[in-house]
C-alpha cells in the first residue's frame, strides 16, 4: 500500500508538472504567435489606466513637487489633476510603441532577430520596460507634458483620418469581392443589393432618431443640431450622387451607403458629446438617468473600438504604403508584406527565391531546411508601422479622456464629452466625405496615377 500510495504521489506530481510545463509552453507560443493581441491588450490596460486616473489621481499628483510648482497661482480642479494624470500615461504610452517602432525599422524577414526579440517574444521585460515608460512622464515637468498635449493633438488627427482610410478601403474591398462573386452566382449580387438599400434605410432612420432627440420639445430652435444633422444628409447625398456620375469609373452604391451610414454616425456620435447641461441635448437627461452599469458598459465599447481600430490599422500595411513600381510589376509585395531580401549575389534563385534561402535550403535538408527558409520568408505586416499606429492611438487616448485638452468641460465618470469633441467629430464629417469623393474623382483628375 505505502509503495503504491508513494507511486501514485510521483505520478500526479509528474502529471501535475506535465501539465504545468504544457501550459507554459502553450501561454509562450501562443503569445509567440499573437504579439498583435498581446500589443493591443498593454494599449487597453493603459487606457484603463488613464481612465481611473483621470478620477482618482489627485492625491497621488499632490505628493509630486514639480507637478504642484506649476499650479502655483491658482487653485487645481480635480479636472486639472485629471487632465496631466491622462497625458503622462498616454505619453508613456506613446514612448514605448515610439520606441518599438524606430526599433523595429527595416525588419522585412522573420530571419530578423529584432522581430523575434523585440515583436513576438520577450513579454516580462516588454512588461516591466512598458511599466517604466509609463511611470517615467510622471518625473517630467509639466511644460515637456504641455508641449506633448499639442503634439498629441495634431497626431490623433492623424489617426482619425487612418481609420477613415482603413473604412473606405473595407467598403471598396467588399464591394469588389462580392461584385466579382456575382459574376458567378448571382445571389451575390442581390445580397449586395439588399445590404445597400437596408444601409440607406439605417441612414434615414438614425437621421430621424437625432431630429428627434437633438431638438427637443420645448428647447427653442436648435439651430445648431437641426443644421449638423441637416449637412450630414447632404454629404450622403451628394457623393452618393458623385458615385453613380459616369466620370466616375470607381464608383459604386455600396461604399456610398456604408460611407453615409459612417457620416451619420459621425454626426450623432458630435451630437452625444454635447455638454450634459445643454438644453438641445435631449438624450442628456436619458444618459443622466442611466444606471452606472450602462455608463461603464458604453465607455469599455468606446475603449474597444479604439483598440480595435488601432489593430486593424496597424495590420493592414499594404493600404498605406507606396510600393516601388518596379516590384509591383514583378508582383512584389508592399513594405511590410516584402520579397525576400536579395544577397550579395543579386538576381533571385531556385523558383523566385532569395539565393541565400535556396544556399540554406541546400546545406539542410529536411525540417531543417525548412526551417532555414522559413527565416527568409516575408514578415506578415510591418512591425514598425503597426507600433506606430499605437503610438498614434496613446495620442488620441490623450484627446479622448480630457475632451481635446478642455479640462473645464471633463465630466466624472464619462469620456469624450465638450464641445471640441463636437467639433472634431463635425469637422471628421467633412474630412471622411472629402476622403471619399476624392477617391471617385482622382482617376479622372489624375488619369495616369491611377491608369491600370
């Protein structure tokens, strides 16, 4: 009995150790192969960060003499304190993906060390340096802080217009595959029909809604409201128009109904961002009455579509950037989704490939020589530009939380409410419409850039 009792002891201590050496194993590849999740999750622990201390961080702030030196003179709001709390961990935020980004410049390969190293592998000292980048801002006096907050501006307007291009190219894409799908089947087709006219009807029925609750009864003219809603229509109408004009070789009713139901959410999302205390807000008094469930529920979906956009956009190199025209007519790929780098030797080898990969493929047959060619192939996306994407998003993080830099229109407990949100949303109307008329007028203007 002893003997049996002691080897059924080892036995589940070796199960057990099995078990626990199997799942370290999986956690390390799987962050291996889902650095981008990995990335995303530190961007969205920052924002929560951010967002508890743009409440809570004034008795820590109080303890940091540099800090307080530049409130000398007046009396800091709880805002205050909220509005340098936000910059310092968005600043940090953005040193660190910065800091990957100029790190990880050049890197084409998965041969590239600074890929395995730096990208996919490496996570508690990735970690503890994001800890440190976050924690460094806090020792910085407030005029290097001040000075970030405006450049945080002007690169958050940056990141807006990238989500716009990643949502134009969404549409145009998905209107191409199943257009070339209907040439076969033509359920496709119809099916695209039917999403067109069910996005026209989300338009008209959202632009209702907002004349509803944006003039309210009893609240006077709400000239403003009447006439934000009233342009957004007319830019769904007027490049929906653009679309169907025979100059326009690219146009198509789908991406304008897409593009319209993305400009009607622009101008209810400027519309929500009215102070709480505005008379023609009238879904304010609604928000008001909501539970505080509701409100955190919303604020972790606005937190979501920002780490969601900043993913998307950081994944899809090829859209933003501009190939050699010598590559593109061999069919290279675009930066990011690169050829195989050539050696010393110059031209390519056995079948396109690198000579180097083919000499490595030569020397190691077998698995190993699958493995040696595996270094050689392209990187999925650019390492460099998907940080850089997140180091933008730290900056729109920063606008996000503080209103656009207003610290006297921050509201407890809410984000991206004040009137320079309203702006910015109204002014992203325009810019989106412009962004996608362009598209449907550049290869008339310019016949030869986009001649294919």
């Amino acid at each position: 009995m002893f003997i049996a009792g002691y080897l059924g002891s080892c036995a589940a201590s070796a199960a057990s150790y099995c078990a626990c050496w199997s799942f370290a194993s999986l956690t390390r590849e799987t962050m291996r192969s889902s650095a981008r999740v990995a990335h995303s999750f530190l961007f969205f622990l920052a924002m929560i960060i951010a967002w508890v201390m743009r409440d809570f961080a004034r008795p820590l702030l109080e303890k940091i003499p540099w800090i307080m030196r530049s409130a000398a003179g007046f009396e800091p709001s709880d805002k205050w304190f909220g509005q340098q709390a936000v910059y310092r961990v968005s600043m940090g935020n953005f040193m660190f993906f910065g800091a990957l980004a100029l790190a990880l410049l050049g890197v084409r390969t998965k041969g590239d060390k600074r890929g395995a190293v730096l990208h996919r592998s490496n996570w508690a000292a990735k970690l503890a340096a994001w800890a440190l980048f976050c924690a460094l801002p806090f020792f910085l006096p407030n005029g290097v802080v001040d000075a970030y907050s405006w450049a945080a501006r002007a690169g958050s307007g940056v990141f807006l217009v990238i989500q716009m291009v990643i949502l134009l190219d969404f549409a145009a894409t998905w209107n191409e595959a199943w257009v070339a799908a209907g040439e076969d089947d033509e359920r496709w087709l119809y099916a695209l029909l039917g999403l067109t006219v069910a996005a026209y009807a989300g338009v008209l029925a959202l632009a209702g809604l907002l004349y509803a609750f944006f003039k309210p009864a009893g609240a006077g003219s709400c000239s403003l409201n009447v006439a934000l809603i009233t342009l957004a229509l007319l830019l769904c109408v007027g490049f929906s128009v653009l679309s169907v004009a025979p100059f326009a070789r690219n146009g198509s009713l789908f991406p304008s109904a897409v593009t319209s139901l993305y400009v009607m959410y622009l101008a209810y999302s400027a519309l929500t961002s009215e102070p709480r205390d505005y008379a023609c807000n009238g879904l304010a008094t609604r928000v008001n009455a909501a539970s505080g469930g509701t409100l955190a529920a919303g604020m972790a979906l606005t937190l979501l579509s920002v780490v969601y956009s900043a993913l998307r956009a950081g994944s899809n190199t090829q859209l933003f950037t501009l190939a050699d025209e010598d590559d593109a007519a061999d069919g290279g790929a675009a930066a990011g989704v690169a050829q195989p780098l050539l050696d010393a030797e110059g031209a390519a080898g056995d079948g396109g490939a690198a000579p180097g990969a083919v000499a490595a493929t030569r020397a190691a047959p077998g698995a190993a020589a699958a493995a040696a060619l595996d270094d050689y192939a392209p990187v999925p996306y650019n390492y460099s530009f998907f940080h850089l994407i997140f180091a933008l998003a730290s900056m729109y993080m920063a606008m996000l939380f503080t209103g656009w830099g207003t610290a006297s229109e921050m509201e407890k407990d809410r984000i991206d409410i004040g009137w320079a949100s309203v702006w910015i949303k109204t002014a992203s109307m325009w810019v989106m419409s412009a962004l996608y008329a362009w598209t449907l007028v550049a290869p008339v203007l310019l016949p030869d850039r986009f001649s294919t």
